[in-house]
C-alpha cells in the first residue's frame, strides 16, 4: 500500500478543461501522496506518454476528441495493458462502469461526483489490484513452466532412459556370447538394434508433440491433422482424422490446449497402449468444441487411476480445467480408451 511521502506516476486523460481542473483539484487533496500527474486530451497523446514514460496509473475519460466509448479503453489497454486504469464517466449509469471493468479497468468513478478520499482510495486500489493480478499471472506461469519440464523430464524417462538401459543390457549379453556362441551374439545385436530403432521413433514423436504448433496459420483441424501425419508415416492406417460441423476460430489458450491434450492421448495410445487403430474426432457446436479420442489399445481402468498417476492423466487434466474444459475417460483393460474433452467456445463462431 502507498505510504506517507509516496509519489504516484499518473497520466490523466481528460479533454474538458474543467473536468481536468476538478480532478487536478482532487488528486492535490489527497493526503500523505504526492502524485506527479501528466494531463493530455487524446488518447494518441495518451500513447505517445505511456510510450515514453513510465506511468503507476492512468485516470481515463471514455470520451475524447479521437476516441469514443469502450473502444477508447480497449484501444489503451491493446498499447499498454500492464499498466492499471481508473475510468472516468460523465455518464450517470453503473453498467458503463461495470462494463469498464469487465474489459480490463481496475475500477471507475462518475466525474464531479467524487471526494479526494474516495479519488485516493480507488487509486490506490487500482495499483495494489493490478499488482496482485501480476503476482498471480507469474505464479500461474512458473507452475506452468514447473509442470511441462515435469512432463518433459517424464518423457525423456520414459523414451530415453528405458530403451538405453535395454540396449546395455543387450550390449551386455552380445558380450557374453562374443567368444561362445556367434549366433546368440547377432540375435543379442539384433535387438539392440531394433530397441535403439524403436526408442528413435518414439523420441521424434515426442518431438513432434512437444513443437510449437501453428494454429494461427492451420486452426486446430490443421493443426491435428499435420500432427497426425507426422506421428503415423509410414502406417497411415493407424490414425484417422474427422470432423463434424462447420470449424470455426477457437481462442489460442483452447486451441492449443485441445491440441496439447490431443497429442498427449495419441502419444499414450502408441506408446503405452500398444493400439493399432485411433480415431480422432473434433466437433463444432454453435458454443462449445468436442475433442474425442478413441484407441483400440490394452485400455486401463480409469477409476483405478483417478487420481491422475500414469498415462498422462494429470497433464490432460490439467490442461482441460485451464482452458474450462470438461473431460471424461471411459475403457477398461482389454477394452480400449475413449477420451472426450469439452471446451466452451462462446466467443469464437
């Protein structure tokens, strides 16, 4: 919180002379803070400051000379959205207040209606909430970072470690039988050969699910299918794409998750499920995307594994809560899995 002597970088935008003169008047009775504040009447000079100069809040007016309405604060944020604003109305309504915050502002206030106490209380909101926003985002982003290197470190474990320690032990044997018995010495050089073969393969698949995608450029149709082509060369038959209803543009953190978990379930479907036959489907409702995956694989019992361990489980969770997504896995041993992930998309078609 701001304390005794704490100087305040504002930028104040405001075209109305008298408006300004008011809030000038406001911010110089706020007690115990000195706020160095900056006053332009567009919101290009807006930019051109915040490009410059480093600023703790912006107070805003919605209406000015170059720019009316939400657009006026949606625009300032697209230039610089880590810095907090306090909109200013002259319009008596609560929803265009409400409105402001749901687009981004940390709080607002009707012009000529406020005290420097509740100017100063809101300011101060605004910066400490903004702060909090930026400490969660990072928590959000380093358990992010933590989780993919876990899996990663999973995945060259799995990949890696096992097909050496089979190779070595292979090695080993050839060894053995170098001097007795040639013939078991090639069979043991035979697997070896055919384990490194193996572990290659399944390295370049994890490769190629662990590549950053193009959805911008594909979509998420374009995206899974490249993907699809790429894990199943030289066996197209093991893997089919299908598509149900109109594709529409889905937000990147939805697309990339239902992408990510995707890859995931067909990964685990080769690799741990030894399937032959997957089926990929995605489906377009009017507010909502379904991803399902289905394999023909040893399956496992998905109430035994409720917790998450194994098979991935806790990463697709994990990414289908991010993106406020439901999913369901139903098989059991023998029996194949199916995976339905679905994603609300209210936005996009």
């Amino acid at each position: 919180m701001p304390h005794k002597g704490l100087q305040i970088r504002t930028l104040a935008v405001e075209d109305n002379p008298a408006d300004a003169m008011l809030l000038k008047h406001a911010l110089n009775g706020i007690p115990d803070t000195n706020f160095i504040t900056t006053y332009v009447e567009r919101l290009a000079d807006a930019m051109s400051r915040l490009a410059a100069t480093s600023f703790d809040i912006v107070l805003l007016d919605l209406g000015l000379p170059d720019s009316a309405g939400p657009e006026t604060l949606t625009r300032l944020r697209q230039f610089e959205p880590q810095v907090p604003v306090v909109v200013l109305t002259g319009l008596d309504d609560e929803a265009v207040g409400v409105r402001a915050l749901q687009m981004g502002a940390q709080d607002y206030l009707i012009k000529g209606r406020f005290p420097a106490s509740l100017l100063g209380r809101s300011v101060r909101y605004a910066i400490e909430r903004k702060r909090a926003e930026e400490r969660v985002m990072a928590q959000i982003r380093e358990s992010a970072i933590v989780g993919e290197r876990s899996r990663i470190a999973g995945e060259i474990h799995d990949i890696l470690a096992q097909d050496f320690v089979g190779i070595l032990l292979q090695i080993e044997a050839a060894r053995d039988f170098s001097g007795s018995s040639p013939k078991d010495m090639a069979k043991c050089l035979d697997l070896a050969e055919a384990v490194a073969r193996s572990g290659l393969a399944e390295a370049r698949r994890s490769v190629w699910a662990l590549s950053p995608p193009v959805l911008d450029a594909e979509g998420l149709v374009g995206a899974v299918q490249g993907f699809l082509s790429r894990i199943a060369a030289g066996n197209p038959n093991v893997v089919a794409l299908s598509v149900q209803g109109k594709p529409y543009p889905l937000p990147s953190d939805t697309g990339l998750g239902l992408l990510r978990i995707c890859q995931e379930a067909v990964v685990n479907a080769l690799r741990h499920a030894e399937a032959n036959r997957i089926r990929v489907q995605i489906t377009y409702q009017p507010s909502a995307v379904e991803l399902c995956v289905e394999d023909n694989g040893r399956g496992f019992d998905p109430q035994a594994s409720a917790s998450g361990n194994g098979f991935g489980l806790t990463s697709m969770r994990q990414r289908a809560e991010r993106i406020g997504g439901e999913i369901d896995i139903s098989g059991g041993p023998g029996q194949g899995t199916r995976l339905i992930v679905v994603a609300p998309a209210p936005l996009c078609n």
